[in-house]
C-alpha cells in the first residue's frame, strides 16, 4: 500500500478519532500512581474506549495482542502488556500508549507518567525525549521531507548522551492502525518522502538513556526492552500535514509544547 492522502471528509473522523484517543490519557491519568495494576489501568481504559466513547481499543487483538492499550514501564521500550500482577511503585517511569478506532479512522498517542520521587535523571529522559517528539512535530509542513523529522529528533537526544530506537518508528495512520509511510526518528535532513498536505502519520521517539539496542521477549513476544535494561521514554502523537504546517489530533486539554521546541 502507497501513503493516503485523507480527504476533509476523513480529516474529521481523524480528528474525532484523535481527540478521544487524547482524551483516555486525560481521563487515565489520575489513575497512574504507586500501588495500581497495569492490569487495572487497561481495564479501565478499555471500559472507558468502549462503553463511554463507543469506540474500539486498536490495540485488542490486533496480531495478536492480548489488551486493549500499552503499558511500558522504566526498561520497557514498548508493546508492554498490561497485567494484574505488575504494579506501579514510586520511582518507575511508565509509558501509557493509547489507539482507539471511531468510525474506521485510528488515534494513536502515547505519554509518559512519573511514580511520585521518580529519579532526577529518570525525569530528564522523560522531558527531553518529549522535546524530541516536539522538535520532530515542527518540521512538519508541505515540502518538507521525513529525514527533516528523523535527523532534529536523534539530534536532539545524542546532545544528551541519549539513544534513538532503530527497530520501531512512528507509521501513517488512518482506516489502518499501520500506514505507510514509516517515520523514522533519526535519518538526514533533505532526505526521504516528502510531505504533502492531508498525510497523517505518527511521531513517537523511542529515546534510551544507555545504548540503541533491543530486545524482544520470547515468551510473550511483543513486549520490548533495552538490551542494557537502562530506562527508555517515548512520546507519540498523531499529525496531520495542513496547508502552511502541522495540527496535532491528538492534542490534550491544556498540553503546551515546551518552550525548546
Ligand atoms: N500504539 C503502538 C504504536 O504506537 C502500537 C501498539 S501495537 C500493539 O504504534 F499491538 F501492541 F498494540
Ligand atoms: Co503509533
Ligand atoms: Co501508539
């Protein structure tokens, strides 16, 4: 399949898509604390997606997967699957990623939590790793091209000693939860597909405190670690490609970009 232009017909169920998506994480977030389930936090989730918005948690079934959302916490990359028995304790970084489906279109975003006296180098992974989704999103317009996106995110992290996931990159979305094109997080500016207006994709920088490196569980198969088992932090949202620039469908409630970016 070739990249899909929406149409304004397509944008709007996008931005509905989006705009719920956006609101689990609101809705979730007081939730995320020391002492809750992940297990829990997607049972909630999962009511929440299907019985007050109506909607489908992507994530329930596709290839597989076995919960309706994606927990990764601290040395988790992604694809972290929920369980009763893994429980939030102060000091853990947690990754909540959330994609639900209205009316056929996906909203994918995904946020990072901190458990009460999370570590002060722990917190800065989670901040600057936002500002790389950030610096990433504002090259978005029509004309420019995907390495413009990959090359200011790896940037931006390697200028913190940080690492960029190779493996696993952000995706166009739309009546498919995986579109084409795939949107690395690091590359060279003036290189790869350029972007045209009504493209939606995500951005979703995977950002590891130690080396690049991955590792697949073999038991479950989906969840994803450091090879290190140093913490990684990522941050996604959805963006559509407007006329003179970028609108962020997933945006929360009250969210500001940081003032880097
Ligand atoms: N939401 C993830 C993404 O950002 C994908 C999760 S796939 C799943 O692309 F099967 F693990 F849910
Ligand atoms: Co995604
Ligand atoms: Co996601």
């Amino acid at each position: 399949m070739t990249v899909t232009i929406k149409t304004s017909i397509e944008i709007e169920k996008m931005r509905t898509a989006g705009r719920l998506a956006a609101e689990v994480l609101d809705m979730i977030a007081p939730s995320v604390q020391a002492g809750i389930s992940t297990g829990e936090l997607d049972r909630i989730c999962h009511d929440y997606i299907v019985n007050k918005q109506q909607a489908v948690p992507a994530p329930l079934n596709y290839h597989g997967f076995p919960k309706s959302i994606c927990t990764s916490i601290n040395h988790v990359i992604c694809h972290g699957i929920p369980s009763d028995d893994k429980i939030l304790k102060n000091g853990d970084i947690i990754n909540v990623d959330i994609t639900v489906i209205k009316d056929g279109y996906h909203g994918d975003t995904s946020m990072m939590f901190c458990i009460e006296e999370t570590q002060k180098f722990a917190q800065r992974l989670c901040r600057v790793s936002r500002e790389c989704m950030y610096l990433g999103i504002n090259q978005v317009r029509p004309g420019a091209r995907l390495g413009d996106i990959g090359e200011v995110i790896a940037r931006h992290a390697h200028k913190h000693n940080y690492s960029v996931v190779e493996e696993y990159c952000g995706h166009g979305i739309g009546k498919e939860f995986h579109e084409e094109p795939q949107v690395l997080h690091y590359g060279k500016a003036g290189t790869g597909m350029e972007l045209r207006e009504g493209m939606t994709f995500t951005i979703e920088p995977m950002i590891n405190a130690g080396k690049k490196f991955t590792k697949l569980n073999k038991n479950d198969s989906w969840t994803v670690t450091t090879k290190d088992k140093r913490p990684s932090a990522q941050w996604e949202h959805t963006i559509l490609v407007t006329s003179d620039g970028f609108e962020i469908l997933t945006l929360r409630e009250g969210e500001t970009p940081p003032s880097i970016a």
